[in-house]
C-alpha cells in the first residue's frame, strides 16, 4: 500500500455512532469485552489456519499509555488485510464471524461475536479509533485505519512487524477514568475471565484461562472444584456441594453452580450467578434464566447460542431460553433428591445452608415446590430431623380420629418459650423448630397444598394432652368458683380488656402462666413484618393463661381475697411479664417496668 486512502463507511444510516450510544450496548464499559472478544476470534481463527502457530504463542495484550490518553488492545491473531478491513470494518453490515463460520465449519473453531458492530462499540469512549494489522498470509503489507467517529476513514500502510491486530483507543474527555489501571482491570476480570487465550495487562495474566465447566464432570476432581470456586470468588471457605451442568440437547448448556455457606436466615445476594455466552461475561443474574431463588447461589453458566448484547425482550419471548430455565430448575431439585434419598446424613448436614434456598424456591417457583414438598426436613425437640410426612406418620396413633386434620406442632427454636416448651416435651408432644422468616409463609403454602393438616404454634392453644383431665372431671362446685373468681380478679387487676384471661388445670404445676396467640393473626402479622420491616402487632392481643395448680397462682387469689389487690397485682404482673418476655425483646420502658416490679417480688418474697 503505497498511497494513504480516503473513503466513507458503507453503513445504512448517515451516522451510526450516536445509534451505538444510545441503543445498541447499554453501558459504556461494554467495549472491553467486545474488543477482547474481536482479538479472541481473531486468535481462533489463526490456530485454525496457521499450522506453524502452537497456542502457547497466541495471547492478548492490553496496554494504558496515560500521556497519550489511549488504551491499545493487541493480539498476535489472524491479522487483516486492506481488504479484509474494507469488508470487516468499513463495510458493517456484513459479520466476519458469520463468514468465517460458514467458510471453516468443519474446522469447530469457536468464534465469539460479531466484528463489525462489536468494534465500533469502541467508538462509544472514544474521539479516535485506530488499527494497525499484519495479515497471516504470505506476502501480506500491514495495514494501518483511522476513523474520528464520523462517515468517514482513511487508511494507509502500517507499521505493524508481527502478525496480528493492535487497536487503539484515543478516549474522549468523559472516558479518562478508564486511564485507571484499576478500573481496567476490574473489568477485564468481570467480562474475560475464561477467554481461551492468555490476557496479559501489566504483565500479569488476568484471566483463569479456562472455565471449569467446559470440562466434562467426570474430568473434575472435588480438589480442582473447590479451587475453582475460592479462585473466582475470592471465598476462604469450600462451597458446601455443587451442581455441574453439561448439556447438548436441545440446547448446548454448561456451568457450575456452587452452594456456599450461607448461615444467615435469608441471603438474597444479587450478582453471584453469571450468564456466559462461549466464555464471554454477558450478564449477572438474569432472571430469565436463572430463577430468582438460584441467586443466593455462585456460579456461571454459559449459553453459546444467546447474543452477546442479549436484550430483556428477546429473553423473554425466546422459548429455548425458557427450557434452559426448566431445565435448571429440574438439574438442583434432582440433585436435592437424589442426595436425600443415597446419603440422608449428608443432606442433613448441609441442611441449615441449602434450607433457605429451598423454601424460597418452593415458593417462587410452583413446580420446584411440588417437587420438593416431601424433601423440606424440620429439627423437632429431639435434634432429629423429620419430613412433614414423617412427622404425621410419628403421631398417627395418639391422633384423635375425629379430628379431620393432623396438627402440626412448631415452635420458633429451643430458646424460646421454654418454659412451654419444657412442659410440652414432658408430655412427649412431637414438636418441629420453623426458624426461618420465610417459614410462615412456607406453612401457608403447604397448608393449601395439603387440607389435611395444620401448622399450630406450641403458643397457640393449649394441648389437651398438657390438661390435668382428671382434676378437671372431678372439680368440684368450689373449685369451680374459684377459677371462675380468679378470672375475674386478674382481668381487674391488669386492667387491660387486649388481654383476654384463662384458669387451666395443667399437668405440670411448675409453670404459672402462659401467654397464648391466635394463630392466623401471628402469621398475618409476621408476613406483613417480614415484608414493611415493621414490628409484630399481634403481641398487644392475647390470652393469658394461667395454672390453676401452681403455688403462686394460688397465692394470688388468696391475697385478693384478703384484700391485699397491690400485693396480687405485682405477682400477676411479675408472672404476665415473664411470659411475655419469652415472647419478645422488652423496650427500654418495658424493662425498666419490669425491673422495678421485679425488686416488689422480691420485697413480698422476703417481707
């Protein structure tokens, strides 16, 4: 090439520039990854055809000149030819990708994108693009472009030695921050961390190389998947399990998804789950692939038939993409399945990190929740874990046969309500532990699934079978009285008509008293708290139920019976206090009540 040339953009619109701005890529630092997708075919393509090139010699380089203001990509691919550049880059309609594929097929070689439109994203940070090419083929002159973002471009001979692409980015004033060799760096990282071809800046390699999930799950040792995972996400721990998807019909899909340690009641951390398309970073998390309950997960996988600059809309109505959701979604419940069933133990272990995953799923995702409705365990009083099935199956025998529902009793951990929770395992009464905010909402589903039974918190009602039967049917007409005065001298002595009050005769006579809540209110109030943040109202309406045979119950009703009411109030008080902070964590004023009420009872212990 002896002379420069001039020429204008064979393009369908006056100036596509502002059209790449504004629509074509939704962020700015979306030029990275084009640019190192553009040097990666370029890579393949020279591996393919250059039987003299071996792939340790084939690498991308990317270099920061801050005086000049530029960012150069170099590659030591294919190369091009004036012509090449006329076809490939003057004239953007056409996709070197799309031809290469065409003309070397049978060659498998795996071309990212599209060249064209993927290059001028350049154009978007840029006042100034440059190339600077020498093509493979013998003989070849290298070529040098320039374009300053209008129709037009001239080209000239280049002074490129070596075979490959250097293109060079002259950036616009807004663009500077891309200067930061930080900056840079972070997103080479984010968009090409598994390129097949080392990526060098600063004379450190940037990128892993090579996504593990290319490799088949029989090539994988546990080792190199743990590695894998700590490299990635710069996480000390070793993820608890994993899913290796591998699939070629009918559709091609690889990834790994990683379940971490996730000890927190609800981690619904966004951006862990990443969506590839042949190694090249496309988005995170993208619902319309990924179900919303899969991002608490970490991983990626990579899709080869999705474009890179893939919109919502085109997921959203593309059918293949919703059975590689389907398919997702089967590949983990499966794999929940098969591991409860072979290893109980093992599910059992990793149970408190994979819960709340699961119960998010079964509630976001109906057909997950079908499929793993009998798989969801429960810690009951024993540190044992039971299905739902498995707890109706331990109750059968004292269920009473009239009940047309088998009652589900939960309580919310072992340190809560524990004096209850005593008097309950005395009586050997199977209890679950629900722990998680999400498990309200899980009963509820379960419920409608299955009329057949009913959750029923363990401070919901009183149990029949913690009910002293025989002093019941043999209370005579004082006893009876006496429950019936007593009623009414604690409801005036608490003076509060939110407070509903109960004489029971219970079998054990070391609990006073025990505050009882209607239970859809609890759960009205606990759905509404988990979504606003707010408190749970449902604590100022209840029942106080107090135990006929406990000495200070007794107590209480002989001072009021002497008239001693400042005496009986402070005990009630004390015992109505006590049971409500199981319940709850008391205010500052609540406290300081309470103390102060506190030192009464001593004072009227010691009188």
């Amino acid at each position: 090439m002896s002379e420069a040339k001039k020429g204008n953009l064979s393009i369908h619109t006056e100036n596509i520039f502002p059209i790449i701005k504004k629509w074509l890529y939704s962020e700015q630092d979306i030029f990275v990854r084009e640019l190192i997708s553009n040097a990666t075919d370029a890579s393949n393509k020279r591996k393919v055809l250059d039987t003299n090139i071996k792939d340790e010699d084939l690498e991308i380089e990317i270099k920061i000149d801050k005086n000049k203001k530029t960012i150069s990509i170099i590659d030591n691919g294919i190369g091009m030819t004036q012509e090449e550049i006329e076809k490939y880059i003057n004239q953007i309609a056409f996709s070197g990708a799309e031809d290469f594929i065409g003309k070397y097929k049978d060659k498998q070689a795996a071309i990212i994108g599209h060249f064209g439109l993927g290059f001028y994203s350049s154009f978007m940070v840029s006042d100034k693009v440059t190339i600077d090419s020498l093509s493979y083929t013998e003989g070849a002159e290298p070529t040098f472009w320039e374009c300053d973002g209008s129709v037009e471009y001239s080209t000239k001979k280049g002074k490129r030695k070596n075979v490959g692409t250097t293109v060079t980015l002259h950036l616009n004033t807004e663009s500077e921050s891309y200067l930061e060799s930080h900056k840079i760096k972070e997103l080479l990282e984010k968009y090409c961390s598994f390129m097949p071809f080392p990526i060098k800046f600063e004379k450190d390699l940037v990128n892993v190389k090579e996504a593990l999930w290319n490799k088949k799950p029989i090539d994988v040792t546990e080792d190199e998947y743990k590695e894998f995972y700590k490299k990635i996400f710069h996480d000390y721990q070793d993820p608890i399990f994993w899913i290796h998807l591998n699939t070629d019909y009918p559709f091609t899909l690889k990834g790994i998804l990683y379940f971490p340690k996730m000890r927190q009641d609800i981690e619904l951390l966004k951006g862990k789950v990443k969506l590839y398309c042949n190694n090249v970073f496309v988005a995170d998390n993208l619902k319309e692939f990924i179900p919303e309950f899969m991002t608490m997960l970490r991983g990626g996988i990579d899709v080869p038939d999705i474009p890179l600059n893939v919109s919502r809309s085109f997921l959203q109505n593309d059918k293949q993409v919703q059975q590689i959701r389907k398919h997702i979604v089967k590949k983990i419940s499966d794999q929940f399945i098969s591991t409860f069933k072979e290893d109980r133990k093992k599910y059992e272990t990793y149970w408190e990190d994979i819960k709340n995953v699961i119960k998010y799923g079964m509630l976001t995702e109906e057909e997950f929740g079908e499929t793993m409705r009998d798989f969801v365990i429960f810690k009951n009083t024993k540190g044992d874990f039971m299905t739902i099935t498995e707890y109706i199956e331990s109750v059968s025998e004292r269920q009473d046969k009239e009940d047309k529902k088998t009652k589900i009793y939960y309580g919310v951990s072992e340190n809560t309500q524990v004096s209850l929770l005593n008097l309950i395992k005395e009586q050997n009464i199977e209890v679950i532990f629900c722990e998680s905010p999400l498990d309200t909402h899980l009963m509820q589903s379960l419920e409608m699934k299955n009329p057949d039974i009913s959750f029923v918190r363990i401070d919901s009602e009183i149990n029949d079978l913690l009910i002293d039967n025989e002093k019941v049917e043999l209370l005579d007409q004082d006893n009876k009285t006496f429950n019936q005065n007593l009623e009414e001298k604690i409801q005036n002595l608490l003076n509060d008509d939110k407070i509903k009050i109960e004489i029971k005769s219970l079998k054990s006579n070391a609990l006073p008293g025990m505050v009882i809540f209607n239970e859809f209110m609890r759960r009205f109030s606990e759905m509404s708290a988990l979504q606003t943040g707010g408190t749970e109202s449902f604590l100022r309406d209840h029942t106080f139920v107090l135990n006929a045979e406990n000495p200070t119950v007794k107590k209480i009703y002989d001072l009021s019976l002497a008239g001693k009411t400042d005496e009986a109030k402070t005990l009630i008080t004390y015992i109505h206090d006590l049971a409500m902070l199981e319940q709850k964590r008391f205010t500052g004023e609540e406290l300081k009540s309470f103390v102060e009420n506190a030192n009464k009872v001593l004072k009227l212990v010691h009188g």
